[in-house]
C-alpha cells in the first residue's frame, strides 16, 4: 500500500535516534511503532536498524525469554539495547506486573464500543511499550525507558516511493475504468500494476509467517523474535 514507505522510513529515523539516546545515557530503550494487527512495520524497521529484539502481534512474547535475551546482549562494553514492539503486540510471562485500573475514559464510550475494557480504550497508544518496559524493568538491573512513534508516523510529506505509487494507483484505476474493469482493485504485483478483484481482498489481513523472508533475515542478523 502507499503510505507504508513513508511510515517505515520515518519510523527508522526515530528508531536510529532513540539507538544514539540508548548509547549515550547507557540504558534500554522501548519503542512502540504501528501495527495493530500486523508487524511489517515493527519487523522491516527493526533490521534496518539493527535493533536487538523486536515484538510482532503474530506471536505473543515471552516476556522471561526476552529479558534474557536482553542480557546476553548487555555488556560492560555495550550497556544499551534496543527493542522495536508493534502497537498490538501481546505478552506472556507477566507476573508482577501491575495492571492499570479503569479511569472514566470507559464511562465515556458508547455502549456499542467494542474495544477492550481499559483505560486505553480510547487512548490505547503506547499501551504496548508501557507495559513491555514496565515488565522488563522488573527482570533487568538496567534501566529501560520507553518511546511511542504513534500516529506522527502518519504525519509529514510522502516519500518519492510513495508518491510514484500512488499516482501509478491513480492512473491504473482510470485505465481501469476506460476498459469497463469493475469490481477490481489496482494492486502493486511487482514488477506490473495489476488488478485483483475485490472479493479477494475482502476480510483478509497480509499477517507475517514464521518462515517469512525478513524473519529469517532478523534472526540471522541475531535480532530476537520470539520464534
């Protein structure tokens, strides 16, 4: 989609930032970026940075196991680390951790909301970096502070990438409706601009897989995912 290469680019600039805040103050650094129900963003950011953990919403995180990863990563010659989690990252292995307890932000919803039942109801950005830290703190000698990129990932002008996919979309929806092509989407199939018909994109969520090719570039480059 358009939109997906601006959001990564910005979200490695902050993620290249907050690795030369980690360095300098010495400490671990959490950064929550989008993807509530897929990590592409969390997984192709976290290698282009060489981030030393990164969390997925495809696979619950063990929270032990990564603490441990964590300190075979810290040394007294590198007393920093980075971890990249997706905004709709789940954890396992929380015990201790002190849950949040309702506000009057869940007395102001409509009764037909459906969103889960606590105070990130509303606001639930960095709900995902505030409890991984908070539960990391709690295994780790090290101090770890967090950072939510949030929805100013949307913000700021499109990457050239971006601008010349979407005036390709453009352009291939008007083809598309000079050839009578209805019911059909314009999709990026590289290397063409191609149309998929709608029914097929219906419902369905494009989800990371284990064996995917970028989880086996991150575990080869030593990055922690879970799996």
């Amino acid at each position: 989609a358009f939109g997906f290469n601006t959001a990564l680019s910005f979200s490695i600039e902050m993620l290249d930032r907050a690795r030369n805040a980690a360095i300098s103050a010495k400490k671990i650094g959490v950064v929550e970026v989008l993807g509530s129900q897929a990590g592409w963003l969390a997984l192709q950011s976290s290698i282009s940075v060489l981030a030393d953990a990164v969390v997925l919403p495809e696979f619950p995180c063990d929270v032990k196991a990564l603490a441990q990863h964590l300190k075979s990563k810290i040394t007294s010659d590198r007393p920093h680390a980075l971890v990249v989690v997706a905004e709709g990252s789940s954890f396992t292995n929380l015990h201790g951790v002190t849950k949040d307890t309702l506000s009057d932000l869940k007395k102001a919803l409509s009764p037909l909301a459906t969103e889960e039942n606590s105070e990130f109801t509303i606001n639930k950005s960095g709900k995902a970096a505030k409890t991984l830290s908070h539960a990391l703190q709690q295994l780790l000698a090290d101090e770890v502070y967090q950072l939510v990129l949030g929805p100013w990932t949307r913000g700021g002008d499109a990457t050239a990438v971006d601008r010349q996919l979407g005036l390709a979309y453009g352009a291939a929806t008007v083809n598309a409706l000079e050839q009578n092509k209805f019911g059909t989407m314009a999709a990026f199939v590289p290397p063409n601009i191609d149309f998929v018909p709608l029914i097929n994109t219906l419902n369905k969520k494009r989800t990371i897989q284990s064996d995917n090719e970028f989880m086996r570039v991150a575990h080869a480059l030593g990055i922690y995912t879970g799996i």
